[in-house]
C-alpha cells in the first residue's frame, strides 16, 4: 500500500505537470476560459473525489480533441478560497498557489464571483466560455460540457451576439502592485495580455482590485491556425504591426512553415508563399500570393455549412469570425479559437492524462 501511495503521488504529480503546462491567462493561446474549482468539483466524471485539480486535465483534452489542437491551452480562474478548500489535498492546495503566484491561473480576491469573472474574461476576449450547464444572456460562444463519463465532449453552442473588440482592449495595462502575476508588466514576443476587471467601467486588476496604470497602445492580435486534416499543425500571432506569410516555405524567415506537413501530391500544390494575413482596422485580411489559388470557406456560424468564395491573386480580402481559408483540400487556416464545427477527424491530440493514475481520483485525501 505504502509503494503504491508513492507511486500515485508520482505519477499524479507528472500528470499535474502535464496540465501546468497548458494553463495561461493569455487570451490569445488560450482555448477556452473555466471556472477551475467548478471543474475540479466535476464528479460525476468519475465518481471520485469532491475536488480534484487532475479533473482539469479532462477539459484540456476534451478542448485539445474539439480544436484538434495538442496545444491549446486553458484560462482557468478561481477565488482565494480554493486555496483552504480542505476538500483538494494539502499538494493539490499548495499546486494551486504555485499556479496563481506564477500567473498561470487568475487568482480572485477570497469570495468573488468566479462565474461573472469568467464571462467577463469570455466577453472581453471572445474566447468561448467551458461551461457545464447553458448561461442564459452571455453573448459569446460557449461550450457545453456533454458525452459520457470519463470521456468528455465540448460542443459549442451558437453565440448569441457578436464579439466586438472593447477599447480597453486597445491598451496594455500594469498592476501598481509590485510583482503582479497577471498584470506585472506588458508581455512581448507576440504574447497578449489578461483583459482588465470593469466592474464599475475603470480598469482595475482582477486579482488586486488595484485600478490599472495605462501602458500605451496595443496593437490588435489575433490567433491564427493552420489546419491540415483537422489537426492543428501550426499556431501563430497577426498583429497590425506586420503581415505574416504562409506557404510551403515562406521567404520571410518569421513565415509560417508547412511544408513538413505535406504530401507528394500537397507539396505541388502549395506554394512557397502561398498566403499573406493582416489585421487592418481591426479586419483580419487575406490575400492570395501563390502560383495554384485558394478559396474562402465562408460560415456565418460554427455549424453553418460553408460557402465557398474565390480569392482573387493579390487583392485582399476581409475574413469573417467564422472564415476559413482553403490552400488545398484539408489545408485551412482559420482562427485558432474558431474551429469549424465538423468533428475533427484522423488522429487525436496526445492526452494530458497520459501519466494520471485512475486511482489517484478515489483515494481518500491524506489530512
Ligand atoms: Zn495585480
């Protein structure tokens, strides 16, 4: 007994790690935004335990299979009182401290609306809320959590208004408090940025309540993802700074590469420079720079059919929320938080739970 309490808490540990790593409160590798404890509370997954932070590891690979995406990430928030929730161990505790002191997770002053914040954040940001039960009046996409135990689904039910980009988006902010996890400093390599807490209009930090010091301009970022087969192969930032090329092997060296991804036949079709993005005006704008074409797959929602429509060689054209666009039959770049509705095919994205013990769940927490 005594081997094996070891061994679980080895190997819930490396899972632990696994899930770490896919945790962020960057809006724009994020995938979805969560209420960490009500997953964490989420027992009718396994029967196991009331609390258990390896439950997050469920919504990461339902998120990572429903994007076809091994690398998207989640931005969980919870309150100060997750942290003496004597229902998670006294490691599960302490692993969420970790987490909020090195800003991986948004950490609430104790007893706030962890809900509203989450809507919040979704709104802000148009990342699709995870949800396990429908929010009536939240205007961006949200996921519902479906499927049987043990094998959780993520579908995404239509937004009901349109998501708009808020000017307090259009700043970097800074926390006054010193070594603010969330807010400390803007980030930079392409990186975004928590969207500030408005709870009476002014920007203040979620976590400190501390009103926010202006940082200057930020220039509009998007996520794009290039999808081969259904599974995202790349991931990479638009902002309005630059444009950014994709092809087989693009001259711009900060281009996106596919052609490791091609086959024989793909690797005639797609061009060296195939496609050229760009936000302007806060639009995302395509234009064809290739030798054989691509075609818009036009979709006014996640489960509206697509339209095809022709993409004239250079001249750009603006993409819509939904927009996807088709360099050769199963070769796509869309929006990485906007996946088309059709499940992904082929092979699924490697498992966070890889290393989880299933009994880790059941065992009673040591006091
Ligand atoms: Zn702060």
């Amino acid at each position: 007994m005594l081997m094996q309490n070891v061994r679980v808490r080895f190997e819930t540990s490396r899972a632990l790690d696994a899930i770490e790593r896919r945790l962020t409160v960057d809006p724009l590798a994020a995938g979805g935004v969560i209420d960490l404890v009500d997953a964490a509370r989420s027992v009718d997954l396994d029967g196991g335990r009331p609390a258990a932070l390896l439950r997050l590891g469920q919504y990461i690979d339902a998120l990572s299979r429903r994007l076809g995406d091994g690398n998207t990430a989640l931005y969980a928030i919870t309150e100060r009182g997750a942290m003496s929730d004597t229902d998670f161990t006294s490691n599960e505790r302490m692993v969420l401290r970790r987490w909020s002191d090195d800003g991986l997770i948004e950490m609430l002053p104790p007893g706030a609306r962890v809900n509203a914040r989450v809507r919040e954040v979704a709104h802000l940001t148009g990342v699709p809320v995870i949800s396990r039960s429908p929010l009536p009046g939240h205007p961006g996409p949200v996921y519902l959590t479906t499927g049987a135990p043990g094998n959780l689904e993520l579908t995404l039910a239509p937004a009901t208004g349109a998501t708009r980009t808020h000017p307090v988006l259009q700043r970097y902010w800074r926390c006054p408090a010193s070594d603010c996890p969330v807010l400390g400093r803007p980030p930079s390599g392409g990186a975004g940025q928590a969207p500030p807490a408005l709870p009476s209009g002014a920007p203040i930090c979620p976590r400190h309540g501390d009103r926010l010091i202006d940082s200057g301009p930020r220039p509009p970022a998007m996520m794009l993802a290039v999808r081969i087969n259904s599974q995202v192969r790349a991931r990479f930032p638009v902002t309005a700074v630059r444009p950014v090329v994709v092809g087989r092997a693009p001259d711009d060296q900060q281009g996106v590469t596919i052609g490791n991804w091609l086959d024989d036949e793909s690797s005639r079709r797609v061009s060296r420079n195939h496609l050229r993005f760009e936000l302007r005006d806060g639009m995302l704008l395509v234009t064809d720079v290739s030798t054989n074409g691509a075609a818009i797959l036009a979709r006014t929602g996640p489960t509206a059919p697509p339209r095809e429509m022709d993409l004239n060689r250079g001249e750009p054209k603006a993409l819509g929320e939904w927009d996807e666009v088709e360099i050769y039959p199963e070769i796509t770049v869309g929006r990485a938080d906007r996946p088309p509705a059709d499940a992904p095919t082929g092979s699924a994205p490697a498992s966070v739970m890889a290393d989880a013990p299933t009994i880790a769940l059941r065992l009673p927490p040591p006091r």
